[in-house]
C-alpha cells in the first residue's frame, strides 16, 4: 500500500514540479498579483467610497451579468447569503423541507437552516459528483405529495420548497434533468454554483449555458479559495425579475428609497458587498477567463501524469459540459483499502502537498444527522475514495 500510495505523490510532484522544501503547496491560492486590483483598491480610498455603496459594486453586478448571461445579478457579502437571500427569494420558510445532495461544502446545508427549514438529502451519482436526477425522481416517488399547488412530505408532513443541486468541484452537476423533474413536480429550483463561475452546460438549444443560471436562482461565491476572490463575497444570478427586485429590497435592509426618511416596509437583512471587495473583484473578473484556461490545463496535466496509474483516476467534466476545474479531483478506484487514502494524506502532508479529502457528507454531521435522507449509498461510496489536488492557477506559468 506504501508503494500505491507513493505512485500517486509521485504523479503529483510531476505535474507540481519542483517546489522549495520550506513552500507549502496548497489547495487553492487566489491570483491577485500583476493586476488592477491595487490600483481598484487606491480608488476606493482616495475617493471615500469603502462600503456599501458605489460605483465598483455597480460596475461588478454588470461584469458578472455580461459574463454569465445572467439578467439580474446582485452582489453580496458571502456566498452563504446568497444562498440563504435566493431560498428566502423562493419562499423558503421555517419548517419546511429543502432537497439538497450530501456532498457539498456545509453552507449548503447551513443556508437552509438559517431560514429554519431542515436539509433533506438526495444521492449523488458519480459521473458529476452533483445530485442524481434518477435519485431524485425515486425520492419525491416515494415521499411527495401534492396538496394544493404546493408539494408535502407526507412523512413528515413538511412542505418540500424547493431543491439546491451543487456544482461540487466546478464539475457541472446534470441540471437539464434535475430542472425537467422540478418543473413536473413544480418545485422551486435554486442552484449552488458557489465554485462553478466559468462552468457551462449545453442546453436543449445546444448554447452553452453558464452554470447558476438553468435554476429560478443561482448563487456564486468569492471566498478567498474560490476560482476568483472579492476577499469574501457572493452574487446571486436570476433571470427573474420579480425574485431580482424582491431580493434586493430585503438585502438592504428592505428601505423604501427615500432622500431622507428612514422608512423600512419589511424585515429586512444588510447582505450588501462593500465597494472595496467589489473593486478587487472587478479586477478579478478582468483575469477570470485566463485562470479558467490556466485550470483547464492543469487538470490536462494531471490528467496525462496519471494516465498509467491504475489505481486512480482524475475526473473529468461530463460530455455536453465545460468546467472551470476549480479544485482538480482526483477518484481511487476498485475495492478499497481503508487505510489508502488516509496514507496517501498522511505522506503528502509529511511533504507540504496539502491535499484534502472530499468534505464529511453533511448527513453525517451532528446537526444534520437527525435530518431526512433518501438512499445515499453513491454519495457514501463517492466520498470514501475523493481527494482534491493542489489547483492553483499558479502551478501553470
Ligand atoms: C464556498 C461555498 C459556499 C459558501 O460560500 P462562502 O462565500 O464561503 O459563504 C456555498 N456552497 C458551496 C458549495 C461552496 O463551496
């Protein structure tokens, strides 16, 4: 196992190559030097305009509408917002119930709890990593039922209000299916893209069409880590109008636009970016298209060091998709030791190569654990054998 393990590092450090003994060599490193982002920055200082409001928030919105093909976009302080503002924008309420995959980054699941509705977990399949439309389909077959123009579980006896698939890794998750099952069953479809900003499907007129933007509502995040970076920051992306208009009244903090009254017609939150974090991501998104091109080289590489590795696999974006490869992932295959992944993390590690493995599935979480969950067996199988990759768009010169 010592020696599967050490092919594996081995086909690694060749696509990373040589690295000074004191680097770390990490996940995911943000590219912010050699662009406008000090000047961007300046600009905010030297004219006063740091917060809330101001025309680089302004001009952000409009970068990311153009490039997504988004209509309305509205910039927000974190990712986790986004979701939690575009499931409130759907009418997710308390004691409701939200279909979401196991595998994903624990906002996911959170953002559904902040609104105090509860997670209910759907499968993934292995293609994509996402959320299974057959999974999905069995699930609400089994569960759902229809009363009134609203859908219920009828055990629980908790409204089903809507479904979040996730783009885990940038690999777009297979949203013509999952959108064609909401529209049957009639549910709200709202989609995490946090990690897939320059991610596309083909859709059914055979154009590319970017990923958060086949739901009612898509959500993207800038953490630091995330393919570009506001510092932290989030958008949400619709193409609905009334949802636009409604989330952006209650993310500043839902004020009736007035010289000077302070007149607030509803409870409303403040989930606005700051105009700082909307500069650096102007200049961000001035380079997005060359890390994307960077990534999809990298994982090219990665892809060619490991093509005689029998073991392991990298996966690759589905057939009908482009992924911007934001965390390049890497599949162990056959039956399973238990002790191989942990080994290899273990000797990686001991090399400053910090690889991760796939997130706990969120239905293994203590707050989660009492949540309801159809047949999660692909998700189980999945997640014993993901391990991401150093992805930086550094690693390529
Ligand atoms: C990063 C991420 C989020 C949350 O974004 P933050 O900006 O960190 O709040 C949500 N969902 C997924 C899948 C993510 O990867």
């Amino acid at each position: 196992m010592i020696e599967i393990s050490s092919e594996i590092i081995k086909s690694i450090k060749k696509v990373i190559g040589p690295f000074q003994e004191n680097e770390n060599i990490n996940l995911h490193e943000p590219d912010l030097i050699d662009t406008n982002a000090n000047s961007y920055l300046k600009n905010c200082v030297d004219t006063n305009w740091v917060s809330s409001a101001g025309e680089w928030v302004k001009e952000f919105e409009k970068y990311l509408s153009a490039y997504t093909g988004a209509k309305y976009v509205i910039a927000v302080s974190n990712g986790t917002v986004a979701l939690r503002l575009a499931l409130h924008g759907m009418g997710v309420k308390a004691e409701e119930e939200v279909l979401i995959p196991p595998l994903s980054f624990v906002a996911t699941a959170n953002a559904v709890s902040h609104l105090g509705a509860t997670p209910h977990f759907i499968d993934i399949e292995s293609e994509t990593l996402g959320m299974c439309p057959q999974a999905l389909e069995r699930r609400l077959k089994e569960i759902a039922i229809k009363k009134g123009k609203f859908l219920f579980n009828k055990l629980t006896d908790k409204r089903i209000s809507a479904v979040i698939p996730v783009h885990v890794y940038g690999l777009p998750a297979k949203m013509i299916e999952i959108k064609k099952i909401c529209s049957e069953w009639g549910i709200p479809l709202v989609e995490d893209a946090a990690e897939a900003l320059g991610s596309w499907i083909v859709d059914n007129d055979n154009s590319f069409k970017h990923c958060g933007c086949f739901g009612d509502v898509g959500t993207i995040s800038f953490n630091g880590n995330k393919i570009i970076t506001t510092g932290g920051g989030g958008a949400l992306l619709t193409n609905n109008e009334r949802i636009a208009t409604h989330c952006r009244h209650i993310s500043t903090t839902a004020k009736i636009k007035h010289p000077w009254d302070f007149y607030h017609d509803q409870i409303g939150w403040n989930d606005r970016m700051p105009n700082l974090n909307a500069a650096l991501g102007v200049a961000q998104m001035e380079i997005l298209e060359t890390i994307v091109e960077k990534k999809r080289r990298l994982y090219k590489c990665y892809k060619k060091n490991f093509q005689d590795v029998e073991i392991a696999e990298i996966i690759g974006e589905s057939k009908n998709s482009k992924s911007n490869y934001w965390l390049v992932t890497l599949r162990l295959k056959g039956n399973l030791d238990d002790n191989l992944k942990s080994n290899i993390l273990q000797q990686a590690h001991d090399l400053k190569i910090l690889l991760r493995p796939s997130w706990r599935l969120l239905s293994e979480l203590p707050m989660y654990s009492n949540s309801p969950f159809g047949d999660l067996s692909e998700s189980f199988n999945q997640s014993k054998r993901l391990i991401n990759l150093p992805s930086s768009p550094k690693l390529i010169k």
